[in-house]
C-alpha cells in the first residue's frame, strides 16, 4: 500500500494529559531508586522513556480505488469497529472515530522527567 495516496486530516482532536500529582508521584519513586541500582537497570537500557500525553480524535482518510481495495482489507481483518466509508468523485474516505484509541503521544525521556 501505497502511502503517498492517501490524505490525512485529524477533527475533534482531544488530549489526556499526565497531570501534576501523578508525575509527582512517579517522581519521588524516581528518586527513591538506589545510584547503583539505577545505574544497573537503567544502563542496560538504551534510553527509558514515558508516554505523558496521548491524542484522540476522528481520524480521516482519502485515497484511490487501488489503495480503498488494500485499506479494506485491513479493516476487514483487523477489530477496528465504527469505520465509516464512503466513495465520492473517484477518492474514497474513511472516517475512523476512536476516542479510546490514540494517534500520537508525547514521550518523555525519564533522566530528564520533573514534575
């Protein structure tokens, strides 16, 4: 599939943000971790991240004939539910609306995460 031939657009963009009291929580746990130990786990690991923010929304596709066709079966074989299809003017769109599934997020690294 193709993804040059398709158009994106997002609508209804929501945001679920870590809020203060948890990332101070995680913070203090941080910080309660022992140098050595830190070192030990944390140095085996390339970088350690943390998701802190996640988006939703409704999610739109526009495509062709040939891509719809690779497009269908995908959803077909896939648990998305609720995706709406419609065909107009030879392009073909998908509206997905999922607001438990999120499209992007922010990570953070967490040598850097403060509260």
């Amino acid at each position: 599939m193709d993804l040059e031939k398709i158009d994106f657009s997002f609508d209804y963009i929501q945001v679920k943000l870590m809020d203060n009291e948890v990332r101070l929580k995680i913070q203090e746990e941080l910080a309660e971790i022992p140098a050595r130990v830190e070192k030990e786990y944390f140095g085996r690991l390339q970088r350690v991240h943390m998701i802190t923010e996640l988006y939703y929304g409704k999610i739109h596709l526009k495509t062709n004939r040939e891509t719809a066709h690779h497009l269908d079966t995908l959803v077909k074989n896939s648990s998305i539910k609720g995706v709406v299809k419609l065909h107009k003017d030879k392009t073909w769109h998908y509206i997905f609306d999922h607001h438990d599934v999120p499209f992007a997020m922010r990570i953070e690294p967490i040598d850097e995460f403060k509260a």
